[in-house]
C-alpha cells in the first residue's frame, strides 16, 4: 500500500461557538483543491493532528480559505499560525474471526 500525499496545513483561523449558536462542533475548512490532495470530502470526519494533541473534525469544503491552509472550528488545542495535518478516519473496521475469539 503506498502512502498518501499530505503536505501540513496553516491554521488561518479559528472559530469558537458558543453554547447556543446554531451550528457547533469541531470543523475544519479548506479549499476544494487541498481536499481532493488528502482524498477527504465535503461532511467527512478526519483526525486533526495539531502540535499538542488530535482531534476529530468534520471537513467543509470552503472556496474562501487561503490554499495550504485551514479555519479551525472548536479545536481545542489549536491557535492560528500552527501548522496541522489531517488524515482520513479509516472506514475499515478490524474483522474478528468469532472462532478466533
């Protein structure tokens, strides 16, 4: 299996919601063009790996973002300026031999 280009990516902004807003939860929004690099779509979860920990985030698509970087929603850990990756949350799963077990 070979390994997926990933070059890191920018924070260039950060969103924080508060208790009553609409839309919450973490979110990270990108280009279309840095999307397609990571093999990532729009509404998917991805590990967001930052400088001192990683989190799940949801990808949105957004034309706006600078290209090489990121808008950080309710990241915990995250400030602008840093520099993140982001890998694809794996859709398969370990399958356990019930005789095995």
């Amino acid at each position: 299996m070979g390994s997926l280009y990933n070059p890191p990516l920018q924070v260039v902004g950060f969103v924080a919601t508060r208790s009553g807003d609409a839309d919450r939860g973490p979110e990270v929004r990108l280009q279309a063009y840095e999307a397609q690099l990571r093999m990532v779509h729009d509404g998917e979860l991805v590990w967001v790996y930052g400088p001192r920990r990683h989190d799940l985030a949801t990808v949105r698509i957004d034309e706006t973002v600078p290209r090489g970087g990121v808008v950080a929603r309710d990241i915990l850990g995250l400030a602008p300026s840093e520099i993140v990756r982001l890998v694809r949350v794996s859709s398969e799963r370990a399958v356990i031999n019930p005789s095995h077990a």
